[in-house]
C-alpha cells in the first residue's frame, strides 16, 4: 500500500488535535500563521469543513478549512496547508476534494479561495481541480500581499 493511499483520507480534526494543527499552521506559514484560538474557534463553529490527513496519534500531514459564505452563494477556503514533509503524497488533493464535498452539500455554487500569485504549486493544484482567476488583489494580505482570488464552480 503506498503512502499516499494510506493516508490521504481527509477526516475532522479532534478536539485533541488542535495544538498539533498550530504547530503544523506554524511551520507552514511561519509570521503568517492563524493562531491557536482561531483553530479552537473554526473547531467549534465548522467542524465538518475542518478537516486533516493523518493517523490520530501520528503528526499531522495537513489540513484544510473551508466555510460557507455569509452574504453570496460560494463558499471559501480559508487555507489548505501540507507539512513540508509530506508533500507530493497527495494529501492537498484529498483535502480539497473532501471539503469542497462538504460544501457543496451545505448548499455551496462555487468555492472561492485566496493564493499567492507566486505560489505555482498551489496554483497547478487549483487550475487542474477546475479554479480559474477571478480577481487579483493587491496587498489583500498587507503590503506585498498580492492575492489571486480563484473560483470553482459546482
């Protein structure tokens, strides 16, 4: 069994497991990372579209946050990150199929995300899943940070 079939089934976090996506947030996106307790605040408010790759108990290989929109039909990813060490295992694929899944069962037309204009591999990723450019925002994230709005329709 290859490592990519054994453990790219995306599953909502535990409880347990907060601390453990923080760390993994962290060593992902460093300065730029989401908090603790904004994690223990997704937990609680969306825990289906807050999903991870990895055996409970074992470090995390990613995860993924996603939400219905409050005013319009798409919904958002909020941030899909893999650990530096486990990418090209094809987690990021799993992780985007299960949560755009979920949301598209709450209702979701589309599903809209945020990335770095300079980020290829994410962008490869969105492009062959079907996202296509919808806007370019300069400094979206503060200065410098440029984003690339994508969206993919239903």
């Amino acid at each position: 069994m290859s490592a990519v079939s054994a453990v790219s089934i995306a599953r909502p976090v535990t409880e347990p497991e907060l601390e453990a996506l923080a760390e993994l947030e962290r060593a992902v996106f460093g300065d730029g990372a989401y908090p603790f307790f904004f994690f223990r605040q997704a937990f609680d408010a969306l825990g289906a579209t807050l999903l991870v790759v990895g055996d409970p108990g074992a470090p995390l290989a990613g995860y993924v946050l996603g939400s219905l929109a409050a005013s319009e039909k798409d919904a958002w990813i909020w941030s899909l990150a893999v650990s530096p060490d486990r990418r090209g295992e094809g987690h990021a694929r799993a992780l985007l199929d299960a949560c755009e899944q979920a949301l598209f069962e709450r209702g979701a037309e589309g599903v809209r995300l945020h990335v770095s204009p300079t980020n290829t591999h994410a962008l490869t990723l969105y492009e062959r899943r079907g996202y296509v450019e919808v806007a370019l925002v300069k400094d979206a994230f503060g200065p410098g940070g440029d984003r690339k709005i994508l969206r993919r329709s239903r």
